[in-house]
C-alpha cells in the first residue's frame, strides 16, 4: 500500500515538473514573440476607421429608440380605446365586447409592450464590444502565463545578493496590475449592456422625459471612447511590459549570481 502511495506521488510530482517546464517555455515565447504582436494589433485597431472617433456621430442612435413619445402613444391609445371602427368596407361596425367575467387572471412578472416592437441594442458598438472582447480574453490567458513563469523562476528565500529577487518582484507586481486591468475592462464591457438596458426601460416607462433619452446616447459615447481607451492602454501595457521584461531578462531568469547589473 506504501509503495503504490509512493508511486502516485511520484506521477504527480514528474506530472507537475513537466507542466512547469511547459508552461515556462510557453511563457518566455510570449513575452518575446506574442506582446509585439498585441501591441501592433491593439495599433492598429485604434488606427483604423472601425474605431475611429470620426465614426461616433454614426455609432450613436436614433434619440427616439424605436419608443414612441408620450404624445405618439396618447394618440394610439385613443384609437385602440375606440368603440367604433370601419371594417374592410369602410363600413362602421361596433368594436367587440369582451366579457371580463369570464378572463381568468393572470399570474407573473409585468412585461413592457413596445407598440415598433424590441428595443434592439446599439448593433454598432456590440460590433466593436465582440472585437474587442476576445481580445481581452487572450490577454488575461497570456499575463496570467508570465505571472505563473515569474513566480515559478523567484528563488529561495535567503540572505545574500537578493537585487535580482528584487526585479523580479517588480515585474511580476507590474504583470498582475496588467492582469488586473484586463479583467476589469471585460467586466465593464459587460455592465455597459445592463446599464443601458435599464435606461431604456426607463424611457418605456417614462416616454415623456427626454433626459432618459439622452441620458442613453451619453452612455452609448462613453462606451465608444471607453473602448479606445481599453485599446490603448491594453497596447501601452504590451509594450511596457515586453520593454521591462526584455530589458531584464536575464535577472529576471538567474536572480542570484555575481553580476551586479542594475535594472533599467
């Protein structure tokens, strides 16, 4: 029974060796390959006339939204609350009486009827938010590996020549804030569409005020300008840390030696 135990401990630990291995050499590759790739492909989406701010006046929609004004739905109603109206024939014929007695209720959650039918969401900008959103995701992937390869390259702790611990540590803590960002950009895009959809249920519910109209473009053009910035700083990111990296690659990988380089 010992020596089964033993053997699985065994396969576990040359399990974990060869997932460190793995990982270190896919981590290394994408510091030195894949963050110039990001930064030139984060460029040139903020360079191109998909996110270019000369596009705004075009992302933002229509100030009605498909939701009629209170006067088009005062209008409306009075013709439905008619008790006369013409047939096929133009012919005046009484409007059919409903007996209330015999509905049975109804039980659940009250649901707006929109008489243009769905409110869609701004297309455009979900255009620019399904671009962008995958991106984020690799990049979380991709910091997430180099936080793991630096974690796993700091030595033992120990009295002696630590500056190289030291840069080490100044990478990695540059790395999570990077981690951090990311994942929070995504989070964001996510709230923008519940934000949005609980403003447009308040113009439903309150054609009358303008504000929330607006109150909806606004938020459609910080969106737009939110998700230039997400490029822009995903890309300066990118580039500083490949350049921070680079620059210390080899404390960065052997912190201890005799070499006394200073960081950059």
């Amino acid at each position: 029974m010992m020596l089964s135990e033993k053997k699985q401990k065994s396969a576990a630990v040359c399990g974990l060796d060869a997932y460190k291995t793995n990982l270190m050499k896919q981590a290394e590759k994408i510091v030195l390959e894949e963050f110039p790739r990001k930064v030139l492909e984060f460029n040139n989406l903020l360079e191109g006339e998909q996110f270019s701010y000369e596009r705004l006046p075009e992302l933002l929609p229509n100030i009605d939204l498909g939701i009629p004004y209170a006067e088009q739905l005062i209008e409306y109603a009075n013709d439905r609350n008619s008790t006369e109206h013409e047939n096929d024939d133009g012919v005046l014929k009484k409007k059919r009486k409903i007996d209330h007695a015999n509905i049975q209720p109804l039980h659940g959650t009250s649901v707006y009827g929109f008489i243009n039918g769905t409110v869609k969401c701004n297309e455009k900008l979900a255009s620019l938010t399904d671009i962008t959103r995958p991106l984020l995701r690799d990049s979380v992937e991709a910091v997430n590996k180099v936080k793991m390869w630096i974690l796993f390259l700091i030595p033992r702790i120990e009295d002696g020549n630590n500056f190289g611990v030291s840069i080490q540590e100044e990478a990695l803590s540059e790395v999570r804030t990077v981690e951090g960002e990311a994942a929070s950009f995504l989070d964001q895009m996510s709230r923008y569409f519940v934000s949005r959809a609980r403003l447009v249920t308040k113009v439903a519910k309150y054609p009358h005020v303008e504000d929330y109209r607006r109150a909806i473009l606004d938020m459609d053009e910080k969106q737009f300008i939110n998700i230039r910035l997400v490029l822009t700083e995903m890309r300066n990111h990118f580039a500083t840390l490949h350049d921070m990296i680079t620059k210390n690659l080899e404390k960065i990988k052997t912190p201890r030696s005799n070499n006394t380089e200073h960081m950059y």
